[in-house]
C-alpha cells in the first residue's frame, strides 16, 4: 500500500432516490424514498482512536413524507377618524 493510502476503500455503487409531491390549493404532499433499490454501500468510516479495527456505517432505505398548508393571513389596518379645531 503507498504511504498516506487510505487502506479502506469501498467499492462502486448505484443509487436511485425518488421523490414526489403533488400540490393542491392550499396544500402540498411530498412523499420520497433515498436509497430505494437498498443499496449496501457506506456513508463514511472513523478509526477508534487506536482500538482495533475500524467503524463503518451504512447508509439504509429511508421513506419520508410531508403535507403542508398555506395560509392567507390578511391583517387589516385599524384607521380612526382626528378631528383636529377647536371647539
């Protein structure tokens, strides 16, 4: 191995993420999958601080979703009436 190698590499992988949503008046459903084929592969890799061996962590399928609402708030302005003179 060359000097400064990092000696852990992993292998080339495919990943296919999916998202969706669909917007409706005031309100908007998202829904999305990462990792949807359940890829093994890993996000990165940490020493233990010279225990043996290596942590490595792999990143699974995960499916999320959101619903949304807009709301129009108006505030409307107080007006008075000054009468100004005198009486």
């Amino acid at each position: 191995m060359p000097n400064g190698e990092f000696p852990y590499l992993s292998p080339d992988y495919n990943l296919v993420n999916l998202r969706a949503g669909i917007n409706m008046d005031q309100w908007r459903f998202n829904l999305y999958v990462q990792n949807l084929t359940d890829e093994e592969y890993y996000t990165g890799t940490q020493e233990n601080f010279g225990a043996s061996g290596i942590r490595l962590r792999p990143h699974p399928r995960i499916v999320g979703g959101s619903i949304c609402c807009r709301f129009d708030i108006r505030f409307h302005q107080a007006r008075s009436m000054y009468a100004s003179g005198f009486f």
